[in-house]
C-alpha cells in the first residue's frame, strides 16, 4: 500500500516494488521506471492502456499528460489572431482587391463582414484607409520588381494607345515587352496615365518620353513602340529615340475596309446579315424558335449567332461562317415566324450564295494570320506579320490597299523593323517573300546595324551578362585566370568580322521550330546577332496588348466607381495585369522552379 506520501490518486492503480525503483500496475501487472517522486509515466499508461477504468471517482483527467491537455477543435478554432497574421490577412485583402478589381469599400460590406469573423473571428477588420494603403505599397513593390527586370533586359519594345473612362476621362496605356536571359518572352502593363490635354503628336510624345524615362534605365534601350494609324501617335514616335511601328491588326483592318467600301454588294450582304442576326438576338420568339429547331435539326450545333463588329473584320467571316453553318435551321424558323410576325421578308435579303463565296475569301485571310495575332508569342509577331505579303487577297481592291500601305516592292522597305526581324528569324531569313531588290537592300541594312550594334557592345561589355545577387563575388576558373580576359575578347573580334554571313549562309530552320530555341542555343557563337535578334523579335506585330487593357478598365472604373481617382486607376490595373505574375515567381522560387512570367 502507499504510504501518506504518496498523495497522486495515480497510486489507487499502481504499488512499488521493494526494490523502490519500479512500480507495478495492479490492472495488468505491467512493471514502469519510477525515480524520484514522477507520476506522469503511470498517469500516461491509464490513460492509454485502461482509459474506462478513470473518471470523476478516480480523480484522475482522461486528457493528456504534464498537466496540460491539447486543445479541441472548438478551442483551436477561438484561437487568438495574433499581429503577424491579422497583418497577413489584410494583405490578401489589398490582394483580393487589386486582382479581381474589387471596390475597397468592400470591407465595410455586410456580406464581407460576416465572412471574415465566421472564418477568422478574431480578425480586427481593416479599414478603408488601411486597405488602400496596403494597395498602394503593394503597387510600390511590384514596381520595384518590374524596374529591375526591365533594366535586365538588353532590348525593350513598348505598345501603346488611348482610350476613354466611364466618366470620359481620357488615358494612354503603354505596356512592356522584352526577351530575358534565358529567352523567354516577358510582357506587362507599365502606366495608365490620364491626359487631360488634347491629344496632339506633341502632348503624346511629352507622355511617351515620360514613360520611359520613370521604367528605363536608359532611352537606347527601348527598340520600338508599336500603336495603330492615327496621325497623331505617328507624329509622337517619328522624333523618338525608337523605331515607329505600327499596328499591323490596324493596318489590316483599314485594307480589309477599303475593300468592303469599294464592293457595294458586300456592304449589302454584310448589313443584311447583320439586322439578320440581331432580330434574333433582340426576339424572344424568334430565339426560342432557334433553339427548338437547332434541337431537331443540328442536335450538335447548337451554337448561338454571332453579330459582326465593324472594328474587327474577323467577326464579319465569323458571323458568316455560323450564318452558313445554321442556314437551314434559320430557314426553317423563317417560314415559321413569317406566319406570327410577317418578318420573313426581311431576312431574305440574306443573299445566300454571295455570302458563302466571301465567307470562304476571308476564311483565307483567318487561317492565314491566325498565328499573327496570338497572345502567347507576341516575340514572334514581328517576323510572322510579314507572311501577309503572300496572302491571297479576296478583292483586288484590298491587295492594292496592301501593296500601298506595306510597300513590299520598294527598297525602303528593307530598313523596317519588320523586315529585320524577318531576317534574324532563323525560318525567315532568306525573305523569299521579298524581291531581289528588297532582299539586297536589306542585307546592306543589316550590315550597317550590325557595325553599329558591334560597336555598342565593345562600349558596354558585359551588359549581357545576369546580374549578381548584391554582394556575390564572381568566380573564375583556373584557365581564364591564366590567360585573362583579352584572351576570349581578341577571339570574338576576330570571327565577329564574318559573323553576319556565317548566319545567312546557314540553312533555315523548319516553320514550325521555335526561332528562340534556336537563339538561345547559338548565342555564343552569333554574340552580335544575337543582341541584334533580342532588339528586334521582342516587337509585337500588333498594339493588342495595349488594347486589352481596356477591358480592365472597364471593371477599375465602372458605374459603381465613376470617381476613381486616376491615379488608383493606374495602380490597380498596373496591380491587376502584373501582379498574378509576381505572386507567381514567389510560388515558383519556393519550389525552385525556372520563373517565366512577371
């Protein structure tokens, strides 16, 4: 029996040996260390081994040992918010905001309120004020970021175009795009600046070179700026530092636009299906027959009409080609609705037969350029714009449109941006597309942008080369410590004479290889050719990357925020198109995964 001392009511179970260091339990005859005057190991084995023989009477806690029990569910959740997470949470709150463009009076939303205390109910609720700082700083970091990357780079195009707010407010975005070290294209959105002058070449160019001055470390590194045809963003960039490019969606617009207006037939046909199109999207009747017809007739197609839009000349041989592949089933809803509304006759003006026949002429121009305007490449545009040369036309009155805004015969075509990019593409280089003339003419361009460029790198040398964490030290190995560092340069100078031929006396590449695989592979042998091939193939072909900021916009300043401040607008749509991508860096540099997008 245990002695008075032994006041723990584990005792009740256990009893000690005579030797005094092991006690025995008197349950299961299981023998336990015991030194000193500890408790714990009995009180544990009760609990784990005869957990139904404790309870109020023994006096003994079914929880755990050492006098201290893990909390319940209910416990962990009540838990206290402490500063490093409440701090935490209302940064994915300023998050939340800037990339789903959410209002920042969302926080004294009811809805919003009760979210947060049933997920966090010990989160301190930030303010207006406080979210739209954390706004701002997260705009400032990002920023940073962005500023370094950019001065990275050898070589950066711009795009750029206006637009008009919700409240007319006027603004003129210019977006980045530039090759990396490990030749991957980098895109984003720069500035979103309201201009509350008029919008003369004058005005623009001020805000042009006040954008590059804020983002680039130095002007010479800005390679292009690509926009659409007006006259007045023309005359902006024509004193600039860079190349003046313009849009080549634009340009094709306006030929395909030629053509339509020299073609009243088309104009008819085009209006026709158009009123066509939104009778049915503006019935109910006539929507309900479709869909009940589409059920009968084309149980696989039922697919919706599609209205033409008049800046987009693909939507016009959209609209026909669903027009074609519904016409049938249209037909059938025709003679229906005609004995309820007496409407068949204006559809029949839908000339069947013509609009297949320009359906399958701009069917050509689509398959032909689908790969101009993708979004994934915008590096590669530059060199594909140039196959537009070779498309068939549908009328001649857009080939002459072509020939005279592109100018493919005329010698002074050889110095455009486009045609250069052609050339430093491995696949393009030959410009088969091109005449003997222009192809001559270009090779003496290229020549003298290639002594100009051999000349800037022997001014900078090293720029190429990735930059260092601050404070890490460069390692050289035994070899080039011997023979030091002339010894690679005099070697470079002297292949860097035939270099230019080298290159063109290659072979191109098949079409479907990938020219900056390709670059990325022969860089140190094409040293020259290779930074001229990061000035000229980070171009885009087209300005649509500032365009679609417009989009955006059109959530940052809604009816719900017409008094937006212009300068938040610019952060949030800076946050909102740039942010994902640094959010996206810091997930991959947690896993060490190689980083593509910023």
């Amino acid at each position: 029996m245990a002695s008075s001392k032994n006041r723990s009511p584990v005792w009740q179970f256990f009893e000690r040996n005579l030797t005094g260091n092991t006690v025995k339990c008197k349950l299961c005859n299981a023998e336990l260390a015991f030194k000193g005057s500890s408790t714990g190991s009995m009180g544990n084995h009760l609990r784990w081994k005869h957990p139904s023989s404790l309870g109020a009477e023994s006096g003994i806690s079914a929880g755990a040992s050492g006098g201290q029990q893990q909390a319940s569910i209910t416990e962990f959740l009540s838990r206290k918010c402490n500063k490093p997470r409440n701090e935490a949470i209302t940064n994915l709150i300023a998050e939340m905001v800037a990339l789903d463009m959410q209002p920042v009076s969302i926080v004294e939303d009811d809805g919003f309120y009760k979210l947060i205390k049933y997920l966090e109910p010990e989160y301190e609720l930030s303010c207006r004020r406080t979210v739209s700082s954390r706004v701002t700083k997260l705009y400032h970091d990002c920023s940073a970021q962005i500023k370094r990357l950019l001065n990275q780079a050898l070589y950066v195009a711009l795009t750029t175009d206006c637009w008009t707010s919700l409240n007319a407010t006027s603004y003129i975005t210019v977006t980045s795009h530039f090759l990396d070290q490990e030749w991957n294209m980098q895109a984003g959105v720069l500035s979103t600046r309201a201009m509350e002058e008029r919008h003369t070449g004058e005005n623009l160019h001020r805000e042009l070179n006040t954008v590059v001055a804020e983002w680039v470390s130095e002007i010479g590194r800005v390679s292009a700026c690509v926009h659409d045809n007006a006259a007045n963003i023309i005359k902006a960039n024509q004193d600039c530092a860079w190349e003046s490019v313009c849009c080549f969606a634009h340009t094709l617009q306006l030929a395909i636009h030629d053509g339509f207006k020299a073609v009243p037939v088309l104009e008819r046909i085009v209006g026709a299906c158009s009123k066509l199109v939104s009778h049915f999207h503006h019935s109910t009747i006539a929507t309900q027959a479709l869909h009940a017809k589409q059920k009968q007739m084309l149980p696989d197609k039922e697919h919706a009409l599609i209205q033409c839009c008049k800046t987009r000349w693909n939507s016009i041989y959209e609209m026909f080609a669903r027009l074609l592949e519904q016409r049938w089933v249209i037909t059938a809803v025709a003679f229906i609705i005609s004995h309820l509304t007496g409407r068949a006759e204006a559809w029949a003006t839908a000339e069947w037969s013509r609009g297949s026949i320009t359906c399958s002429s701009l069917a050509e121009f689509t398959r032909a350029l689908e790969q101009v305007f993708q979004h994934t490449s915008p590096g590669r545009e530059a060199a594909r714009s140039l196959l537009r040369l070779r498309v068939t036309v549908f009328l001649n009155t857009v080939r002459d449109s072509f020939d005279r805004r592109f100018l493919p015969r005329d010698t002074e075509t050889a110095s455009q941006p486009a045609v250069v990019a052609a050339v430093l593409d491995p696949r393009h280089k030959k410009l088969r597309f091109l005449s003997p003339d222009v192809r001559a003419a270009s090779k003496t361009h290229m020549e003298e942008i290639f002594e100009k460029e051999k000349e800037m790198a022997r001014a900078r040398p090293g720029e190429q080369e990735t930059e260092d964490e601050p404070g890490a030290k460069k390692h050289k190995s035994a070899m080039a410590f011997l023979l030091g560092a002339p010894y690679h340069v005099e070697e470079q100078e002297e292949n860097s004479e035939s270099e230019l031929e080298q290159y063109l006396s290659l072979p191109a590449i098949p079409l479907e290889a990938d020219p900056l695989e390709w670059w990325k592979k022969h860089e140190q042998q094409y040293p020259i050719m290779s930074r001229l091939a990061r000035k000229f193939l980070c171009i885009p072909a087209t300005s649509v990357a500032s365009e679609r900021v417009f989009s955006a916009a059109g959530q940052a300043v809604s009816k719900l925020r017409s008094r937006l401040l212009p300068d938040n607008v610019d952060k949030l749509i800076f946050l909102n198109k740039n942010l994902p991508r640094e959010a996206l860096q810091e997930k991959q540099d947690e896993s060490h995964v190689e980083y593509r997008r910023w």
